[in-house]
C-alpha cells in the first residue's frame, strides 16, 4: 500500500492525467487511435538514445565547451537559449529539450550559487517551443494544420516568419532581465569521449530522427534503434521516464474521448467564427488540452487558418501542460532538482504567461 502510494503521489501531473483519462472514459467510447503512437515511440527512443548519450560523458563535454564560450551567467544562458531556440527548428521542440536540457543542468550543477538557473530552464524550454514553429515539421501541431488546411509554402513561411521574427525579439528583451555575472575560469578537463563509441551512438541518434522525420516508418525504425541501443547498455531502459510516456498517453485518450460529447463539439463550432475569437480560443485551448490536441480539436470547425495557427503555437506557452514539450522539460529539470519542483512550476508559469501576454497584445493587431 505504501508502495502505491508512493507511487501516485510522487508524480502528481501523472495522477492527474491518469484521474481526467479515467473520467473521459464515461464521455466517449475508447479508441486506439486516439494515442499518438509516433509521438510515445519517438520519444521513448529518444530518452533511451540521450541517457547513452549522457553516460558516454558528452553531454559533460558540451557543457564544459558551452562556459568556456560564456564570460557571464547571462551569456550562459543567452547562448544555450538561442541554440535551443534555432535548433528546435530542424530537430523539433521535444528533441531540442532532450538533448540541451541535461547539457544545461549539468553546465550549472557547477554554479550552486547561480540565481538564475530555473530562468534559464523555462526560458530554454519557450525558445524550443517558439523556434520548432518555424517549419511545418518542427512539431507537430504545424505539420497537422499544414496538411489539414493544405496551405502553400510561401503562405506558410509568411504566416512562420511573423512569429519567428517576434519570438526572436521577446527573446532577447528577455536576456536583460537575467543577472549578470562573471563566471569565473573552472581550469577543469574535459572528459575523454570515446570515438568509437561516440560514432556508434551518432548512427543510432540518425537512426531514430530518420523516424521522427517520416524518412522511413517509425513503428520500424525506433523498435530497431531501441533494441540496439538496450543490447548496447541495459542499464538505460530502467531509467526511461516511464510516467512522462504514461502522461502522454492518458492526456491522448482524454482529448479523444471528451472530443466526442456533442455539447463540446456544437460550443467549439460557435466559438471559432472569427479571427480574434479564433486566436484567443486556441489559446485558452491549449492551455487545458495542450496546443497539439487543441489544433486536432479546433481545425475541423473554423476555416481561420492563420490565426489558429498563430493561436496553438503561441497557446505553447502558458500552463505546464501548454505544450506537451513542457512537461518534457519539467521532467528533466526535476530528475536533477526534485527538491525545486514547486519553485520551477510558479517561475515557469509566471515567465510563460509574461511572454503570451505579450505575444497577445503584439498578434491582436495582426488579425
């Protein structure tokens, strides 16, 4: 009993998911294909594949080359904020946060006294969110509004570049509230990594963005690269956040199921008739479902295209279930700091909602 207990109240975000999933139940018949498998396999072999990563040592070797680049805490931040940022463009908001939240945490378990660095997480974390926009592929809210609506290229980046351009912009207002200073010089060595190994773990991670990507399928790709990741060190597959992957799947059948109750379905249809009410909408949406349900939830009912695509990777930012890629990055920041979790959810939520009142007040004029 104890045991059980231990294990609901350890986690509440995944009590919680688990609670609301077992209620839709009672609002809508259950469905498999409500659960986004390729989200709950791609993410699975990502943590597998990071984890080895992370033993390998290189997450330590970034970490060191990452303060050398830095003179100040500020610089820190400014420089993994912005790689985070622009690299969410191409590797997608989850795996952004995968691979550069545990280079952040272990860059600043070397500065205890840095007063920043749950800024510096959040903000890392935003800057995945907004640059993963850029691209229909970065996540996958875009990649279903780009097919759905089957909108052009140019109508696309056009639509992107606005976000991209003020995101960008907010971002670097942001850098100047983050205190600045002086990183002394560690005078550390950097680990020695293992070539061998390091090209071998470099083909699986290929391997397995090749899925994320759709070169080839996922359902085939992952299960091989987990497979050979586990036979290359079993010791990672008992430390994959099971409770994370679980959380994914509970909010899945939650959205499918309370997608069927009618009342909702005829609310949403008289809701989303107009531009502004559209972008505020999917804002307040994604704040309870997450933006990628809310995009899935929305899209059928309302031909307002621009602004709801607008409205769900803005409605990113918010709440810590926003964006499923926040949930990702809390998990990762509580593994190294779980002592901190009520610290980060206040300054996570208080810094996200700074940055969509001002994306609001910035896109009210736009639509």
């Amino acid at each position: 009993m104890k045991r059980m207990t231990t294990f609901f109240t350890d986690d509440l975000l995944f009590t919680i998911s688990f609670v609301i999933a077992i209620i839709s139940l009672y609002c809508g018949a259950f469905s498999l294909k409500t659960i986004d498998f390729k989200v709950i396999f791609c993410l699975f072999g990502l943590m597998l594949f990071v984890k080895n990563v992370e033993n390998l040592g290189i997450l330590t070797f970034f970490a060191e080359k990452m303060i050398d680049f830095s003179a100040t805490t500020r610089s820190l931040i400014r420089n993994i904020v912005l790689l985070s940022f622009f690299s969410s463009m191409l590797l997608t908001n989850d795996v952004a946060i995968l691979t550069l939240m545990p280079i952040y945490l272990t860059i600043i378990k070397k500065f205890p006294t840095m007063t920043d660095k749950i800024a510096g997480a959040v903000l890392l974390i935003v800057a995945a969110n907004l640059g993963s926009s850029f691209f229909p592929f970065g996540n996958p809210q875009n990649l279903f509004l780009f097919s759905y609506y089957s909108l052009s290229t140019a109508e696309f980046f056009v639509w992107a570049s606005v976000l991209l351009v003020s995101s960008l912009l907010f971002l670097l207002l942001s850098f100047l509230f983050i205190k600045k200073t002086t990183i002394s010089n560690q005078n550390s060595f950097l680990p020695i990594i293992n070539k061998k190994k390091t090209f071998f773990l470099s083909l699986i991670g290929l391997f397995i963005l090749l899925g994320v990507f759709n070169i080839f399928p996922y359902f085939i790709i992952i299960p091989i690269a987990t497979l050979i990741l586990i036979f290359y060190d079993k010791k990672t597959f008992s430390s994959v956040d099971y409770k994370l992957l679980g959380t994914f799947v509970f909010f899945f059948i939650a959205v499918g199921n309370f997608s069927q109750v009618e009342m909702i379905s005829t609310f949403i249809k008289e809701q989303f008739t107009t531009n502004t009410r559209t972008f505020f909408g999917s804002i307040l949406v994604s704040q309870m479902i997450s933006n990628v349900p809310a995009a899935i939830l929305i899209a059928p009912f309302t031909v307002q295209s621009q602004a709801l695509f607008w409205g769900v990777n803005v409605g990113g930012l918010g709440t810590i279930i926003a964006s499923l890629a926040n949930l990702i990055g809390f998990k990762l920041y509580k593994k190294y700091y779980p002592s901190q979790s009520k610290q980060f959810i206040l300054q996570f939520t208080l810094i996200n909602f700074v940055f969509l009142l001002f994306f609001m007040l910035f896109f009210i004029f736009l639509l």
